[in-house]
C-alpha cells in the first residue's frame, strides 16, 4: 500500500496550540489551588458548565435526524448527578442514586407527555434525553469525585485530575502525528475513515510517556505496575470512548459535535474534547479505589 502524504492542518494546529495554552494556565492554577476551600466550589461550576455544553450539543445533533431530546430535562438530570459526586463523601449521601434516578425518569419522562410537541419520536427522543444526561453527568462526575478525593499526598485529586489529562492527552496528540505521517492501515473505516493502528499505536506509547511522567514529578506512589496499567487503560477506554461519539455524529450526518454553537477554537464541541476524558475518568476513579482503596 502507498504511503500518503502527512495530512497536517498547521492553520488549525495553531488554533490548537494558543487555545490549550490559555486553558492549561487557568486550569493547571485550579489545581495547583485544589487544597483550598473554594477550589472543589470552583471544580464544581466548571464541570455543571460543561455538561450544559455537552447536553446542549447532543440535543442539537439528535435534532439534525428530526428527533426531539429535552435540554432542559437532559441538564438537570446531569446536574443532579454531579450534585450526588459532589455531595457523596465516605459513608455521607445525602443525594442517593437511586434518588437521583427516580427523579430523572419523572422528569424525563413525565416532561416529555405536557412539553415534547413531537410525541411520535417519544422513544428515541426520551432515550437521547437519558443518553446526554449519563453520559455527561457520570463521565465528568467522576472527575468530580476524583478531585474531591484525599490521600498521603497534598492535593491528591488534583494530582489525579492531572494525570488523567496528561495521559490522555498525550495518547491524543502522539495519535495525531503517528497517524498523520505513518498511518496506513484504516483502524475503523466505517466509523472514522482517518484513524489508522499505527496512530492506535502511537495513542498508546504516548499515554504510557504521560503516565511515566506523571510518576516522576506528581504521583510517586505509583509503581511501573500503575504506570503501564494506567497507560493501557486509559489508552483504551480513551480511544474507544472518541469512536463511540464519532458514530453519534456519524449516524447523524455533522462532522463536528459543535453544530454551530458555542465551540472551543480549534477544538471543535465539548463532546469533541471530552470523548476520552468520560470514559477514562470512570476506569480512573475504578483503578485507585480498588487497587488503592481511595474512596
């Protein structure tokens, strides 16, 4: 097979670069402060934001195939999970799931017969409803509760917030340029006609890079065991998570989750950025809880 030539958007890459820079200063600061009491507050508001994004951008691709999600509905279910992350600490729950979700289905569902005009796509509208609301509300509720958490260490959570980003971001961007310049053979053709296994590859040797580094210098507790466990999970997760919402787009025809909203220059919806995170954030929490026993 030919090789083809390296299909790098320098423009966009710019776009990129200088939005990551102003978001890494004002989030790497959040959590160089994660010690402090308005820090969780402040964690809070930013996660409760994204997930109005997320909700809002999922509505809006379900609405490009003629079907009728509620926002209103899908955001309030997300909010009050991350209210149970939030206010679920040891033996304290004050907010139970099974509250949780026993409000959300008279919401959804019982919303939806007084306000859904369209209740000849009540089936697939209310599941996209619960579809935008577990997936925003548990993938970034969990990075919630991983900031909320303590260990030895100062600022545990913070340390395992960074870690979660470092490794998945440098998975991402080793993917990009494996893929761009190496890339031969098609990993999911049907699904995202760009990913090849050698960018696969590449996504996996920079996760591991990422989770190296963040033993070094943040989280020194770890043994190699963690490092390349770590590395395999979340690399894992991480790519299968992007695949998953590049069917979601797929099956509805938009090549970018932003739909003409709110988008984060150079980066597209904030579904396009937290595709990775939502799974990785869960299996992350799941690791040092089990084999660490955070809780």
């Amino acid at each position: 097979m030919e090789r083809t030539t390296p299909k790098v958007d320098t423009r966009n890459m710019t776009k990129r670069v200088t939005t990551a820079l102003v978001f890494g200063v004002c989030f790497f600061s959040l959590l160089w402060f994660g010690d402090r009491p308005w820090a969780p507050w402040t964690y809070l508001v930013v996660m409760a934001g994204a997930m109005l994004m997320g909700v809002r951008e999922m509505t809006l691709i379900a609405r490009v195939r003629g079907f009728n999600p509620s926002l209103a509905a899908g955001v309030l279910v997300a909010w009050a999970l991350l209210a149970h992350f939030f206010l679920a600490t040891g033996n304290q729950d004050p907010l139970p799931l099974w509250l949780v979700f026993t409000g959300a289905a008279l919401v959804i569902h019982f919303g939806a017969l007084f306000f859904d005009p369209k209740l000849d796509e009540a089936l697939p509208s209310q599941a996209i409803t619960w579809l935008g609301a577990l997936y925003m509300g548990i993938g970034l509720g969990f990075q919630l509760k991983l900031f909320l958490l303590q260990g030895s260490l100062p600022r545990t959570g913070s340390r395992l917030i960074l870690s979660l980003f470092i490794i998945t971001w440098f998975g991402d961007t080793a993917a990009y340029f494996v893929g761009s310049y190496f890339g031969r053979h098609k990993l999911a053709p049907r699904v995202s006609p760009k990913k090849s296994w050698e960018g696969a590859l590449g996504n996996f040797g920079g996760n591991l890079l990422g989770a190296l580094l963040m033993k070094v210098t943040v989280c020194s507790e770890w043994t190699l065991v963690d490092v390349v466990a770590l590395a395999l999970l979340l690399g894992t997760v991480g790519q299968l998570g992007d695949l998953v919402e590049s069917t979601w787009k797929r099956s509805a025809g938009v090549k970018d989750s932003n739909m003409g909203g709110v988008s984060i220059p150079g980066h597209g919806g904030m579904l396009d950025r937290v595709d990775s995170l939502a799974f990785a954030a869960p299996v992350l929490y799941a690791y040092v809880h089990f084999v660490h026993g955070f809780n």
